[in-house]
C-alpha cells in the first residue's frame, strides 16, 4: 500500500539479512541468497521454513578460489613456505622438485565451485581425488563418496582443499582423527567454511612451528568468527598463511544475471532451482 510505512514485497535479494526482515516482510514468495553458502541464512531464527531459497550457483566464484587453490598448491608443491624460512636465516639451498604428476590434491566438496576448481587443478596435471557425500562421476577426477571414501581420499593427498558446505555433518569434519589419516608433510587449504576445520587440532598438527609437524603447513582463508580476533593464535603461526576471506568474491555482473533469471523465473512460477533446508545447502 502506498500509505503504509512497511510496504510488502514479493521476494528478497540478501546476503545475511537480518533476522528482523522476516518479522516485518510477511508476504514473501521466495529469497534470492546472494552468495552460495546459505548457512547464515538457515541459521536465522525468524526465515520461514516454507520460503523457498535460491542461491548462487558458482557465477564465476568457482575460477576465482580455483586460482587462490592454484597458487596455495603451488605454494607447497614448489617449496614457496621452505624457502620464506630459508631466506630467514640466509640460507641458500635448492629443494628438489616433486613433480605434478606425484602431487596428488584432494578436494571435498563437488558442489559446482568444487568441481570448477577440482577440474582446474586436474587441467594443470595434477591428479585430482574429489569426495562429495553422494556418488558422482566426474570427467578427470578420482570421485569418492561417504566415510569410507573420505578414509580412502585423506590417506593419498599431499595438499588438501575443503569447498563443503556449513551443515551439521560438516563442521570440524576435519578433527583430530582426520587430520591423522593425511600423509607425514601434507597440506591444509581452506577457501571454504571456517567451521569445516577443528582450529586446535589443526594446531597441534602443525606442531610448534619450529619442526615441521604432522602437517607440513596451512593456507586459511575462513574462520568461524570474523573477523578473527587479534588474540588468536593462528595469526603467529609460522607454518599457517592467512587470507581476510578473499577467495572468492562474487562477480557483481554474472551474479547479476542469475538473480535476475532466479526473479524471472519465480515469478513465472517456472521451475527453479532451490536449496534443501535438511541438508543445508
């Protein structure tokens, strides 16, 4: 109504809306989540569980965290972390090389960005192991599915990348006892979900910094509180590299044009794609 103060409308464009959105847009048909992790969303206590939720798929984020994943591979693969100590202390000695070929990467998560980035990492030679919590097949991956194929994958990698989601099943999946099952030197990438990582087992892996520990060393680009506070302790780990969740940005004009399809679409009452409440993403 033209005169009210609280005008109604059809559907939402958010990211992280305010729980008190949804005391006061009583007639929504559908939201429109503008990013692809949807926990924030779910986790608010006032969304009405009926509204159906559509949101982002990949719009160009996959190939941005593809290439932070590129360079942290790298990173390790190419002994970048060994010779940032060496020149600590002047040191002037060559690594030798392992080759891509022997470097195998394992990526959780094959949602559309997992496998972006899983087939861009297979692309540049290396070979790719991808776990999802269902099966799949995907060209030029070694696919594995539930907790035997998550045993299978942990046990082969030498770097780790973590692209799930933040469900219930997912949080601190990387524990203790996972982190266990990585090979002696492995690596930790995580442009995921903050909650995917158990931070105090993550630390007593990568021992004191002093020797390498279990872990070799970790590339985190996600924390389950942001931003991470000044007092913890990641931040002075020598063997841990920082990121302020940079990853993936969401390119404003790909992401344009699928909020403008999902609207289209829903408000034609055509067919579209939503999330799943239960399963959280």
């Amino acid at each position: 109504a033209k005169d009210s103060g609280n005008p109604q409308v059809d559907y939402l464009v958010a990211w992280k809306p305010p729980a008190s959105v949804f005391d006061e847009q009583t007639a929504l048909k559908g939201i429109v989540n503008l990013g692809a992790g949807v926990d924030a969303l779910l986790q608010n206590p006032s969304l009405p569980r009926e509204l159906p939720i559509v949101k982002l798929r990949d719009a160009g984020m996959g190939e941005l965290i593809g290439d932070y994943a590129r360079y942290g591979v790298l990173h390790f693969q190419r002994d970048f972390d060994r010779y940032r100590r060496q020149q600590a202390t002047s040191e002037w000695r060559e690594v030798p090389v392992v080759d891509k070929p022997d470097w195998p990467i394992g990526v959780l998560g094959l949602g559309a960005i997992g496998t972006r980035v899983a087939q861009m990492l297979a692309a540049d030679g290396y070979p790719v192991l991808g776990w999802s919590r269902s099966p799949k097949q995907i060209d030029g991956l070694t696919c594995h599915h539930g907790d035997d194929g998550l045993d299978t994958l942990l046990r082969q990698v030498k770097t780790l990348i973590t692209l799930l989601p933040d469900t219930p099943a997912t949080r601190h999946i990387i524990d203790r006892d996972n982190l266990a099952k990585l090979p002696n030197g492995a690596s930790l990438i995580n442009p995921g979900r903050g909650t995917l990582i158990d931070e105090p087992a993550l630390l007593d892996a990568l021992g004191d910094g002093e020797s390498e520990g279990h872990l070799r060393g970790a590339l985190l680009d996600a924390f389950p509180n942001e931003p991470l506070a000044a007092d913890s302790p990641l931040w002075r780990h020598p063997r841990i590299l920082i990121t302020p969740h940079m990853a993936g940005p969401t390119p404003i004009g790909a992401a344009a044009d699928q909020v403008a399809d999902a609207l289209d679409a829903m408000s034609k009452g055509q067919a579209v794609e939503t999330i799943d409440p239960e399963a959280g993403y």
